[in-house]
C-alpha cells in the first residue's frame, strides 16, 4: 500500500523493528496523527487464544480514567416508569415498544443500547437487527441490568466494551490526539490491565501477543508486552 508524505514522515519518527514502553508510546502516538482535527488513539491486541472456543472468547468492558474524548449516544429500553430517569441519567432515547418499532424500521444512529432484564423478550424481534450492527444489549458486556441509571452513567463517563474479533484480535479507541500523555498511558494501562484480568484459565502460553498503539490516521506503535504486562 502507498502512503502520503504525512504518513511516511510519521513513521521516519519510529526506530525499525523497536518496541517502546507504554508511556514512550503514549507520547509518540500524539505525534504520527496525520490527521488536523483532533483525531482518536487506538489500541490493538493480538490475544494468544482459540477462538473455536466458546470459554476462550473475551467479552467484557471496562471504564477508562479519563474516557474516549468521545460524547456516546445511548438509548435505553425501559418500561415507561423508567423512561423519566433514563433520559436523565443522559440516554437520547428512552422507552419501550415505540423505541423498538423506531428501530425494526432502520433507526440505528446510536452507539450504546441498554436494556432492563424484563425488556429482553421485546427486544426479540429486533435481536438480529442489532446483533449484526454490534448493538444487541448483552449481560456479558453488562448492558442488561436492572440498574439502568448507573450503566448509563458509567457509560457516558467512558466506559468502553472490548471484544475480540474472529482473528482473535481486539480494537478499541482509548482516547484522543488531544489528551496528555499521561492520560493515554492511563487509559492504556487501565485497558490492558481489565483484558489481562479477563485471562481464559485454559490459556496455558501467551495471552497477549502483541500491544499496538496508533492514532486513526497514522502508523502504530510497538509496545513492549512483558515489560508493560508486569508493570500493571
């Protein structure tokens, strides 16, 4: 693939073939955005796992110390009671059968659906609907919960869902071009430590293959994995 001069004098700042730490990534990245508007900072895992198997497939999420940099647009689907409260916890959209019909007709311009327990059944016809665009509330990734007030909150105040793809693979944006440093370090190092907790008690060699960090637009960064994986 051929790369524009932006991106070609981004990667003349990384030494071939080096791994950095996590806090000389977390600088560098800031650097190799080619991008002028205030792009995102993406994190990349390449996990030691068999993705044949169901008890080794990684789904949870976990709530960075300083966000995305990205404002989430959550819907809720509540029972009318709820709705009030919902929508002041921060949900755009809150409700029941007619949020669900919204939906069955195309309406998918939201990030993040929460659900009650209780609206799971209504939620079937849509199921496949949001299961194909990645929006299907889920226990394991804790957006089914009776506590919707709470999700909401953590939701908005950055808490993002990582779930490994069919390579075994897992890609989450951590933050912004703008954020120090040091606030990407965190939020990388909050990640790591949430996946790592998450090890498949049958991974018996390495759980975590590769750590890369890179900005939307630009080259990643090797990170070192042992040395940062200790170190949490």
């Amino acid at each position: 693939m051929k790369h524009g001069k932006k991106y070609r004098d981004a990667l003349a700042k990384l030494e071939t073939n080096k791994s950095y730490s996590l806090a000389e990534a977390a600088q560098l990245v800031k650097e190799l955005s080619t991008t002028k508007f205030d792009g995102s900072i993406e994190i990349h895992l390449n996990l030691g796992i068999d993705i044949t198997q169901a008890e080794q497939q990684l789904r949870s999420t976990v709530s960075l110390p300083h966000g995305t940099g990205k404002t989430v647009r959550v819907i809720a689907i509540v029972s009318e009671d709820k709705v009030k409260e919902a929508k002041a916890a921060g949900a755009m959209e809150a409700g029941a059968d007619e949020l669900i019909e919204k939906i069955e007709k195309g309406w998918l311009d939201f990030d993040i659906a929460v659900a009650t327990p209780d609206m799971m059944k209504n939620l079937a016809k849509v199921a496949r609907q949001l299961g194909q665009a990645g929006l299907m509330p889920n226990p394991k990734s804790g957006t089914v919960t009776p506590d919707i007030v709470e999700k909401i909150g953590e939701v908005m105040k950055g808490q993002v869902e990582f779930r490994n793809d069919k390579l075994g693979n897992l890609h989450n944006v951590i933050g912004k071009t703008s954020f120090s440093a040091t606030q990407i370090e965190e939020n990388a190092a909050t990640y790591l430590k949430a996946v790592n907790e998450k090890r498949p008690s049958a991974i018996k060699g390495n759980f975590i293959n590769s750590i890369t960090l890179c900005p939307t637009m630009g080259p990643g960064i090797k990170v070192t994995v042992n040395e940062t994986l200790t170190a949490l």
